[in-house]
DNA sequence: ACATTAAGTGCTTTATATTGCACTATTGTA
DNA sequence: TACAATAGTGCAATATAAAGCACTTAATGT
C-alpha cells in the first residue's frame, strides 16, 4: 500500500467537494494556470502554493515518518 | 494539540539524527543557503525542495485532514 | 575566556514558479 | 452528434526560489 501522491490527494478531494479547478483557484487564491499546472503533474509548486491549496480543501500538509518498504 | 509545523519536523528530525545543516545539504542534495533559510523560517521552498530534505531525513510529505478545532 | 563548530545573513546571479490570456482538448450529457 | 463545461497547453511578463560566497552571530565544549 503506497501512499498517494499530492496531487492525486488534491484532484480526489477537490472533486470529493464538487469544486472545479476554477473554483478552487478562486478560494485558494492560487492562480488558476499554476493549479492547472500542478494537477497536471507539470508544476513544481511552493509551500507557499501547496499551503493555500490546503487550507481550501481542509487539509494540511506534514511529514510522516517513511515506512520501510 | 496543534501539529508541528514543517520546519520543526525538519529541524528536530535533523537534530534526532545528528545531522548538521550542512551534512543535511550533502545528503539530500539541497543547497545550504536554501535548507539555512527553510529552516529560519524565512524560506518558501518549492516541493522539490521539500521532498529532496523529506528523501534524506526519512520522510514523506503528505495532506492530512485538517482537524477542526 | 578561548577555540571550534554550527547556524544565520547580505549580496548577487541564474533558474524557474506564478500568473494571465488565448487557445485546444477532453469529458459528460441531452 | 452537437453542445456546454471542465481541464490542459503555448507564450510571455514579472516575481522569486535556488545557490554560492563571504561574513557575522550563536552555540558548544575544554
């Protein structure tokens, strides 16, 4: 069991939420393009970024200890 | 009971290992001036950034669900 | 107190993230 | 199939992250 990947935890929750990549740039305040980037696997995304994006889907980003696979 | 925040998970993780700034940079392939500036709080690292320093200490940057408090 | 090691900072260059705009592609549905 | 909504992309401007260097400050041990 691997663990998902960010994006894969942003598009699942954002469309758990019924919130279309434009709405969630709108309550982000990220811009749309950098969130269309990002979903897409193109971006390389801030924390800054990542922690916006957070706080709109009513998530937070951490660190979790590795498991040994 | 508020989580810790990335910085303080880096900087104990780093400090559990004995690790300094400077064998964190080596390791994980981060420049020092980037890990030095993340870690005094003045930092916005991209996520390449992040997941290079989570590589090296072990960890895993993840989105956990926001407890409402 | 002193020496040593580690951490933090000012300055700079280069690489790249962010953003908007206009456009194309995909998806779902009537 | 045709339409509408949503997602993805090329291009360009601006802002800023990454990095090294030299230096200062703080912490640690003898």
């Amino acid at each position: 069991m691997h663990s998902k990947t960010l994006i894969e935890i942003v598009k699942n929750r954002r469309e758990m939420l019924q919130v279309t990549q434009e709405m969630l740039a709108e309550l982000s305040g990220v811009g749309l393009r950098t969130l269309k980037q990002f979903e897409s696997g193109k971006g390389n995304p801030t924390l800054e970024t990542l922690n916006k994006l957070a706080d709109a889907l009513g998530l937070e980003l951490t660190f979790k200890i590795k498991e040994l696979l």
